[in-house]
C-alpha cells in the first residue's frame, strides 16, 4: 500500500514537472516574439517621442501629473490638466526597465508634449472615452451631494477611481491594508464576488446566486473604466469562483490557473505585473484557503457566525495569500488589515449599493438628497474606523 502512494505520488509530481516545464517552455518561446519598443539605436542620450490618445484622466500627486498608457509611466512636474480624448506627443529622454533583454517598463520624466486633435479615434478608443466622460459625470455628481473625502471615497469603491481621494486618506488607506477597496483590482473583484455570492447563497439558489455574482462582476467591470487590469481580473476571477459555486472545486482551480496562463501567453509582460500576481493570489485564497477556514470555524460557536462566514473567511484568505507579494514588492505589510476589514468590509456592498441609487436618483432633487444622506452613514462609519486604527 506504501509502496502504491509512493508511486502515484511520484507520477503525479512528474506530470507537474512536465506540465511547469512545457509551460516554461513555451513562455520562453513567447518570450522572444515580444516586439522592441525603443529603436535599436536608441542610448540614454536619445530624445524619444511618444504620441498616444489620453483615454482616462490622469493621476495627480502632490508635486505632479502621471499619465500610465501600456509599458509606457509619463511624470510631468506640477497639476497639468490633460483633456481625454485628445491625442498628446510626449518628447524626452527615457530610463527602460529591461528583463532578459526585452523592454517591460518605460519611464520619462519631464517631457515636452503638445495635444492635438486631429486624429480620429478608433472604435475601442471613442468607447473606453464614452466609459470615461460617463465615471467624470458620476464623480461630478457625487462631489455635489457629499464633502470630502465621502465623494472620493464612494467614487472609488464604486468606480475604482483613487486619483481624486485626499492624499492623507490615501495613506490611511494604505497603512491599515484596505486600499484594495478603492482599487479596481482582481483583490476587490475576488472579495466583491466571494461575498455576493456568499450571501445570496443563503437565501437563494446557487445557480441564482451565481447570475447574480456574474451580474455584479460585469457591472463591476463596465462601471471602473473597463480598462486591461480590471478585465483581465475579472475573467480570472469570474471563471474559477463561479465554477467553485458551483459546487466544481477541481474545475475552479483549473480554470484559475489555465486563464492565468493564457494570459502570460497571450502578453508575458504580465510575469512582472504585480496586479497580475495579486489578481491570482487574492482568487487563489479563496478558493484554497477559505473552505478549509469554513471547516475549522464550524468547529467552533463563534465560527459558525454568519458574519464571519460571509465576510471575514474570504477577505483573511485572500490577505494570506497576498500577504508575500506585498513583503516581496512593497516591504510593508498592515498586521491590523484583517480586522479593518472585518469592520469596513461589511460595509462596502452597502456603499457601492447607495451610491449607484444616488446616482440613479441625482436628476430629482430631493430623493437624490435623502439618498445621499443615507449614503453618508456608513461612508462616515467606514472613515472614522480607517482613522481610528490608521
């Protein structure tokens, strides 16, 4: 019988092997086909141009504007109003990030550029422009019916919009680990997922439930911009959590982890994207770790609480999961995540609920108002918890 298990293990760790390497294999092969960015003459004295349509608003700091468009990080010095739509020519010199000779990451830092706008835009562009004008309408709304930071704040849970939230926030917000809420990333589509469909679960069935859970996941998508990240997550994370409801575990971890690596194939700069990496670990939590969390608690009285159950097991396993990357990437961890999420988390699909209706209601005047006074409760709630353990 010992001899049997040894055995089956050992094929099974061959057919691993084999599998990691084909994969290895073939990553590489993609790996070489990866076109050059920067022309081969190009050195650290080079003046490169590059012309590009703004398709979102960009990111304002402090002390600049940041415009991210593919391999390509543009910092510009000082708050500059760049219009979306228009086509812009960013000139100057570039630092390349290089891995295994091929260009993964560019960055220029105070360019030249001009906008024009003549140049017409494609289908896929005038419709990710329709998507943006239609976030900058909600965000203009929302700032009328609610102060600072409560309008950025429903903005970004709702739309995946951080650039308009206060910087001290902000840091609040990265230091008790609950930054994820206001990012569209495959985190919050993994945690927004897990939760719906964990609490419709209970009163409904699961094929109703999982509708539902796609339902949110498209709507999700569509409403943060549509853009590649929130995409690729949502793929990533809508096939394997809704083959795990279900009730196919096997398949939802296959699914996982064959979409992750059509991905690398289809476009292997993802290997060094890090929302890539947290977007499986963060869906790798929940369907590994979560159900043995559910099995342990249901051991014990406080375990068996609903709230824990809906809310705590898949925001802890996620964080598990995730926790090496950010030690890896960031250096940093907040020790104290998992209990701000534990308070704030409940709190987010009741946000992102009240703020569509909000915005729903915004064209009448008074039930736009009584609705952003019901918005506001556990806006405030959410702020004064981040503050307090921030």
């Amino acid at each position: 019988m010992m001899q049997s298990r040894i055995k089956s293990l050992y094929i099974e760790l061959l057919d691993a092997f084999g599998r990691l390497a084909l994969f290895a294999l073939l990553l590489g092969l993609r790996w070489m086909t990866i076109p050059d960015v920067l022309p081969q003459t190009w050195t650290p004295s080079t003046e490169i141009k590059y012309t590009a349509r703004l398709l979102d608003e960009p990111e304002h700091t402090d002390s600049k504007t940041i415009i991210t468009r593919g391999v390509w990080r543009i910092e510009i010095p000082g708050y500059i109003r760049l219009m979306p739509g228009r086509v812009y020519a960013f000139s100057g010199k570039v630092v390349p990030r290089m891995l295994m000779g091929k260009v993964i990451k560019i960055g220029m830092m105070e360019p030249s550029f001009e906008g024009f706008d003549h140049t017409p835009a494609t289908l896929g562009e005038r419709v990710v422009l329709a998507l943006t004008t239609m976030r900058a309408r909600m965000e203009e709304n929302l700032s009328r019916r609610l102060p600072e930071p409560h309008s950025s704040l429903s903005a970004g849970i709702l739309l995946g919009v951080k650039g308009s939230l206060p910087w001290d926030f902000y840091q609040e917000l990265v230091s008790t680990g609950t930054v994820h809420v206001v990012a569209a990333s495959g985190y919050n589509v993994s945690i927004v997922a897990g939760v719906v469909m964990g609490v419709l679960f209970k009163f409904v069935s699961r094929r109703v439930a999982v509708l539902f859970g796609i339902i949110a996941i498209i709507g999700y998508t569509i409403l943060a911009g549509g853009d590649a990240p929130i995409v690729r997550a949502a793929i990533m994370g809508g096939l394997a959590i809704t083959a795990y409801y279900f009730g196919r575990p096997v398949w939802a971890k296959r699914l996982l982890w064959v979409s992750g690596i059509v991905m690398l194939l289809v476009e292997p700069r993802y290997l060094v994207d890090v929302g890539f990496w947290l977007s499986i670990s963060a869906t790798a939590g929940i369907l590994y770790l979560e159900p043995q969390m559910r099995k342990l608690g249901s051991r014990l009285v406080i375990g068996r609480s609903r709230y824990l159950s809906d809310y705590l097991y898949p925001t802890l396993a996620a964080n598990v999961f995730t926790l090496p990357i950010i030690l890896l990437v960031f250096s940093r961890v907040s020790w104290i995540s998992p209990l701000v999420n534990l308070l704030v988390l409940p709190l987010t699909p009741l946000i992102m609920f009240l703020t569509a209706v909000t915005l729903l209601l915004d064209p009448i005047p008074i039930l736009g108002f009584v609705s952003s006074l019901l918005l506001y409760v556990p806006l405030e709630l959410f702020i004064e918890v981040v503050r307090m353990l921030g």
